[in-house]
C-alpha cells in the first residue's frame, strides 16, 4: 500500500447518497478500525488507485495490503471483516462474481435516480475525520 497506512481502505462515490448511507453504516459497524474511507474523487484515490479503478466511481473498491477489490467482491470483503451478524451475509460470495455483480450494477446504474445526489462530496464529522482520508 503506498500511503503507509496500515488500515485497508474503501473508496466510495463521495457525492452518492446510498454510498454515504453504506460509509455511515461502514463507520458505525466498523469497530475494530479495519477500514479507512476515501472518496474517488479525493486526492488519496489519485495517489493510490490505479486510473481504471479511480475513473469509474460506479463501483466501491477497496485497497488491502495486496490487491484491490470492486463491486461485489468489495462489499463481500468489507462485511466478512465486519461482526456478526455482518459478516454472515458475506456468506453470499459463494454465487459467482457475474451473478453477484450483476445485481450490484443495477443497483450502481440507477442509484442517483433512485437514491439521489448530492451537490458535493460528503465532509466528515468531527468524530469521523480519523476515518476519513482527503
């Protein structure tokens, strides 16, 4: 990882309201302090991912210490770090990947019309900014 961060990271649409919902229930599940959390549109999602990950802010994706994750596979790896009862529906990866990200696109292609969007990217509160990479 090439922040020198030890935490694994999850980058997220920073002006898409149901991906502020999942970083709110992110953060608050979270207490083990696995994950840090990154726009796609910030500076830390410039300096780390490579430009195919960085540049289609439909999918969440998250950095470990040796490879990235997206779509998905992403919210699998994040729920199977999280506690119970979070982590038994990572139990869900067993379906393949195309099943499983099929239904993640359709929920990514129609979420600003469903859920909608915001003007700017999300600002953390000051109890969240130790979470919160630029």
């Amino acid at each position: 990882m090439s922040s020198g961060i030890n935490q694994e990271i999850v980058y997220f649409d920073g002006v898409c309201n149901i991906c502020n919902t999942f970083v709110d229930f992110l953060l608050s599940s979270d207490h083990d302090s696995h994950f840090l959390v990154a726009s796609l549109q910030g500076e830390t999602a410039k300096k780390n991912l490579p430009n195919e990950l960085r540049e289609n802010i439909d999918y969440i994706v998250v950095q470990t210490h040796q490879s990235f994750f997206k779509k998905s596979k992403a919210v699998f790896y994040i729920l199977s770090k999280l506690k119970r009862p979070y982590r038994y529906i990572a139990i869900l990866r067993i379906f393949p990947t195309f099943l499983t990200d099929w239904g993640y696109d359709q929920v990514a292609g129609n979420r600003y019309r469903i859920f909608g969007k915001r003007d700017s990217c999300r600002l953390p509160t000051a109890e969240e900014k130790a979470k919160f990479l630029p």
